[in-house]
C-alpha cells in the first residue's frame, strides 16, 4: 500500500452544485496513516467514465478510495458499473435488506423498492455495514489491489472508511515513511515570514521541505520529512527552530486552529469570552462554539445587526451612532463596554463594519472595519480596510478578531 | 471549445489541509457559459506530476483551467514547470513588476527579491493582469487548446477567471447545449421525494435526465436537458411539474439559497427577523447574513450558551432552567419570547440542545435540540433527535430552523 487515488463521483461535484469534501478528509486520514495521497479525480456519474476513473486508478495507485453514486435514485450508477468492471453480478444480500428495514422501522416507515435494489450487492465484494444509512460500502481486492467504494455523504463516508478500511491500514504500519509538521501562524503574510526564516531553510537537510499554505490573514507552514529515519527529530529541531523565530505569530501545530487555540488559553487561565458582532454576523462566536467543550469558557455573542439592537441589548448610545455611525471606533467600545456589561463575560472583543457590496461611503468605503477588544480594564481598537467582496471581508475580519482575542488572552 | 479539465495543484489539496473550493467556482461558472466540465484533477506541486496533469489535460479536454503553485515561495513550481511544458523561457515583464512594487508602496512596503521574481513571466503567454495580488494569470494557446494558469488564492484566481478568460468564453455562444435547472427543496428525504414524482420522471423525453443532491436536510433536485432545441421550454414544463408536485418544499431554485429566500419573503411583507441561538453558536443568524441587504430584515442574534446570559438578556427564569433544564421545550418558549422582547423583531426562532461529542445523559442523549418560532401570538415548538456527531448536528439543526421561519413567513 504505497499509492492512494481518491476518486469522487457525481456531476454536482464537476457542476459546482456541491463541494468535494470528502477528498479533503480521506487526503488527512491517508496522511496519517503514511500512505501517500497520489492524486485525486472527480468524473461524472456516467459509465464510461467510472470505468475510466478506476482505469486510471489501478494504473497510477495500488489503493483506490471512491465515494459517490451509491443512493438509491436512479442517477447513482456506480455499484451496477464497479460490478460490470469487475465481470460481477449483483444479488441480493439479506443482512442488509433486514438493516434497511429496521432503519425506516425507527422512523415509522417501510422501505420502498428502491431500497430493496440497495440491498443487491456485488457477488465478489466484501461489504462494509453502513450503520448511518442505507448503502453500504463495497470493497474489492484485485492483485494486491484494493478499491473501496463509499457513499458520498460525508458521515456515511467517514463511518464506512474508519470501520471498514482504517484498522487494516493502520495494522501496516506505514506512519514512519512521510511525516508532516504543521506550523500554523496568523498576522503575516508568506513572504514576508519567508524572508524572516530563509536562513533556517537553507540549513534543511535534502530530505526535509517546507510548504507555505496561506488563507484569510493565517499561514499554515507545513514540514515534510520523506527520510527514512531520523524524521520525527528532524521536524522537531526544525518546528522549534522556526516557532522561536516566529513568536507569538504562531497559535499552534497540526490541527489546532485559532479558535481551538483560545479554546486552551481561556481554560488555563479560567477567563469566560463573549463577542459583539455586527458585520460579522456571528461568525467569531460560531467559530469560537465549533469547538467541543467550549461552554466551560464561552459566554454567548450579541450580533446586533439593527440600530435598535446596539441600543437595546448593547447599550450604546443613540447620539454615538448618530455623530460617529455605527461603524466607527467610538461605537465599538461602546459595544465593547456593553458586551462586557450584559454577558458577565471577563474579556469581549466588539466589531462593526462595511461587508458589502452595498453600504460603502466615499468616507466609510466597503471594506472599512472596526473592532475593540479587551476587558473592563484595558481596551484596544483597530481598523482595517479590506476589500470590495463580502465574503473575504466577513471571514479575514473574524480571523483578524479571534487573533485579538488570542493576544489579549495571553497577556492575561 | 467543449470540454474542460480542472486541475488543481497542491499537496495541501491533497493531504487534505485545505478543501478545493476553486474546482467548484470554476465549474459553475464554465457550467452557466454552457461548456462542459469534463473531469477534475487534483496533482501534487511536482514537476513530474504538473507535466502529467498538463499531457491529461490536452489529451482529454481543450480548455485546461489550472489553479495554483504561482506563489512568491520555493514551493511554487507551476509556472517554471509550465514554461518548461512549453519550451518556453521566463523573461522579465515590466508591467507586471511595477505593479507589484504600487502594491507594495499602498502598505507602506517594499518588494523582496522574491517579488521580483514573480515579475519573470513565460514569454509565450497573454499575461492576465492580477488586481487582487502578486501573480498574473498566463493564457497559453496550442492547436485551439487554451490553458490559463491562475493563483490558487479563491479570490484572486476568480478575479483572473472573470477578467482574462470569460469574456471570450461568452462570445462563443455556447450557453444553448447543455442546460441544467436546480428545483431547491428542504424538509424530506431524496428517496421520499423520488417515490414521489416518480410518475413524472417517467415522461422525461430522453434527453431529459434528473438528479438529487442531499444535504443535511435539504435535497436539490437537478434536471439536464442535452437537447439541441426547445430545451428551455422542457425544463420549464417539468420544473413546474414538480414545483406543482412538491407544493411548500420548494423554496427556490437553481442558486437561491434558503436564507436568501427567507430574505426575500421577509422583505416582502416587511418583517424583522432575529435568533436566539446556544448550540447553534450563532449559526442561523451567519446564515441569514451571509445574504447581501439582510440589514433590511435581519435584527440580530443572541447567542446566549451560559445559563447566565439566557437569564439575563432572554430573560428566561432561573427556576425554568432549575426545573427542566436548558435543553427543554421550556425553555426554548421563554427563550423566543425574550428574544422578541430585547430585539424588537416580528419573528424570532430559539434553538438550545446538546451538540455533543460532551454533554448528553439518558434521558437527553447527544442530537437532542429543542426548538421554539414564532411571534407574539403564535408559538411553535419541535424536538429533534439527532446523531452523534458535532458538526452534522449543529449543521443540521441550523437548516431545519431556517426552514421553520420560511414556513412561518409564508403563513403571514
């Protein structure tokens, strides 16, 4: 198992109607479990051009991982294809029939004939339970070779391939041939921390690379050991090394985010967080809950998107927002004070700005944000002036802002 | 010019660290142009590898649209490799370097000597200048192929697409060929839905095909017309059939999303809207303001996860809380309540429940979410019983309660 192809199935994906996801997951799980994710490709849910894509896939890997096509509707022809490829026929396989009926039992309904077609399997396969739905995954082994073909609902997708194929995968022991070390950073650009560590990557040993991944005001560097042995040291020296040059710009490594990162700063220190949102809509505090367990240190968030609400719940006062306008600093502290004030909460941080496309002003141009941060203590305020789309500005502002966040907490 | 490729290029692609939004951008917008969208190929930035994605493309497709590898640091290969492709060689472009140094001067900077590389463009390409950044586009033209390379940053590489290339792409006229139509539904299952208008499907001329597209509660539902005539005319007969069919599940079609349709429905019979949300974290209230204009309609959200703020903003009594605990049909009443009390607004939706993967017990498992909507007069109140997992749970939950204020709009 040297080489995995990831295969994603169905016209909405190649459409834009959906976005591939799944690829994204199986490409970490892969990643960790030290097989190489080759390549990855999206066809069509058309016969032709599955049996291409699992052509190209045995040509160019030993593992094929496919997910898609497998419901119950008439446009998901990929179990009948996967079996003509394999010279196979279906037939029906009663564990799963009994299991589609039970699942529509505890929803008071009976299956239908297109679920009992689900329950028609590839003689030849090795089926894999679902247990989060109706079709189950079907894996073929061929010279050595292995394709596993999933449904493309992402929970389903995930059960089947962490049952079915993880702990096979995982009883190879791969993990030691590439290693990874992610070194996430908020508050410069690439190049410029390219500049600050370029003296460090000249010292990298051949078989050490770096990666830099930037996306909304953060910069994920990624470190890559392909050498045999010695790798988990090297990417230590190297982490440590890079880390202590870069300071506080970074919050953490692998797979912590920014948020998870003041997840873990607000704990240590017992310290309860709340937000103000306007422009952002709520995106900082629903940012701040995706993480599990964060009731122990998060308060709530007031988005307050009218007049009114700034007012009422924030306290702000009707003359601020008359002579200064709700985005502008005076009214950020003043939203600031009043989170503080209304959610018990010991640190806020408030923002108020221009996301777009209407709602710009020769003065106040789409783009312009404001945003105060702090305690009853101390505040601090910033302005940022951003682009012209709304969706880069909402999210770059909400990175920018749990950044803040991560900084005051530090302090604390 | 009749089919394309998307090729993707990035190891953070493929190990999954970022999630490939650009394949589905591109794809709607060559899909609205009428050109087919062939495949996509996701390759790792390696020489070998670009130059095998290039060789699949031409042979496979004569519109090659690349994104990625363009940027200022040493693990950007694509355009060397390009030009490498091409036998081309990299000569400096003028243009392109004094505009990076104004971008530069506008944040007070100066170029580094790896901007300066960036100015180095193969010679054979049409340079497609880069309002949004660091690195042009290069259109390369082969045999009436065309391959555009663009940044892999979203925003930049759709300012390139829509700048450089679509123009010329819309004065081809393609748009007549293939035509897709989206019927948007929220509330039942594919399956149910495909029992449903099975008789309808059944008198599809055959160059009509359907498809649906499931996700967290909602279900798309896709017709394709490949007719070279009247295919206008057949996808409006069949959309309104099963419109007709599908009566309230319906909120909209091809990109309309449900928050927009609520906009529109909120708009229309001038009703202010606000949420009052816990394990959502805010989630609904991002929903609706994700939609340009939702300052019109939108009040704002209290997202009030303590005990404290339910009390203290939502009012909600302390004994309510005592009694029946947060998650409760109890609760959620008083929590909408409140909610319309501090917001001012006419309808109002609460959501408390327990997320997980923390916090479940028997008598309330993990995917226990209460719901209350509503105005002043008429209250509404729902249980759902979800799964395990955090994020499908919150997701979920967020699109039911979209879809409860969309119905109760339509009943004002």
């Amino acid at each position: 198992m040297k080489k995995a192809i990831v295969i994603t199935i169905g016209s909405e994906l190649l459409i834009g109607q959906v976005i591939d996801t799944n690829s994204a997951w199986l490409g970490q799980q892969l990643n960790e479990l030290g097989i190489e994710i080759y390549r990855t490709l999206t066809v069509k849910d058309e016969e032709h051009e599955i049996l291409h894509a699992i052509d190209y896939g045995f040509q160019n890997a030993d593992l094929i991982l496919m997910t898609g096509g497998l419901g119950p509707t008439e446009d998901d022809i990929t179990k009948k294809t996967i079996a003509s490829y394999f010279n196979d026929q279906l037939v029906f396989h009663e564990k799963t029939y009994l299991w589609i009926e039970k699942l529509f039992k505890k929803f008071g309904r009976t299956p239908m004939d297109v679920h009992k077609q689900q329950a028609y399997m590839p003689e030849s396969c090795h089926i894999i339970e679902n247990k989060m739905g109706t079709a189950p995954g079907m894996l073929f082994e061929k010279e050595n070779r292995i394709l596993l073909a999933m449904p493309g609902v992402p929970y389903e997708m995930k059960h089947i391939f962490s049952e079915g194929l993880k702990p096979r995968l995982e009883s190879l022991n791969l993990s030691n041939s590439i290693k990874h070390r992610t070194i996430r950073t908020v508050g410069m650009g690439e190049s410029k921390i390219a500049e600050i560590i370029q003296d460090l990557i000249v010292q990298f040993p051949p078989d050490l690379s770096i990666a830099f991944l930037p996306s909304s005001g953060s910069v994920r560097i990624r470190l890559t050991s392909t050498g045999e042995s010695n790798n988990e040291d090297i990417l230590n020296l190297f982490t440590e090394k890079i880390s202590t040059r870069l300071g506080d710009l970074v919050y953490g490594y692998d797979e912590t985010t920014l948020e998870a990162s003041i997840g873990q700063l607000a704990k240590a220190k017992g310290i309860k967080i709340a937000t103000a949102e306007s422009c952002t809509g709520g995106l900082i505090g629903h940012s701040i809950v995706g993480v599990p367990g964060a009731s122990a240190y998060f308060e709530g968030t007031i988005t307050a998107y009218s007049y009114e609400l700034k007012q009422a719940i924030l306290n702000v006062s009707k003359k601020t927002l008359t002579d200064f306008g709700a985005v502008s600093e005076e009214v950020v502290l003043e939203m600031l004070a009043g989170c503080l004030d209304a959610t018990y909460a010991d640190v806020a941080i408030s923002v108020s700005g221009i996301a777009g496309p209407g709602g710009g002003t020769p003065e106040k141009p789409v783009g312009t944000i404001w945003m105060a941060w702090g305690n009853k203590e101390v505040q601090m305020t910033k302005k940022l002036s951003l682009s012209k789309s709304r969706e880069v500005n909402i999210k770059y502002t909400s990175v920018y802002a749990l950044n803040m966040i991560r900084k005051f907490l530090m302090e604390q």
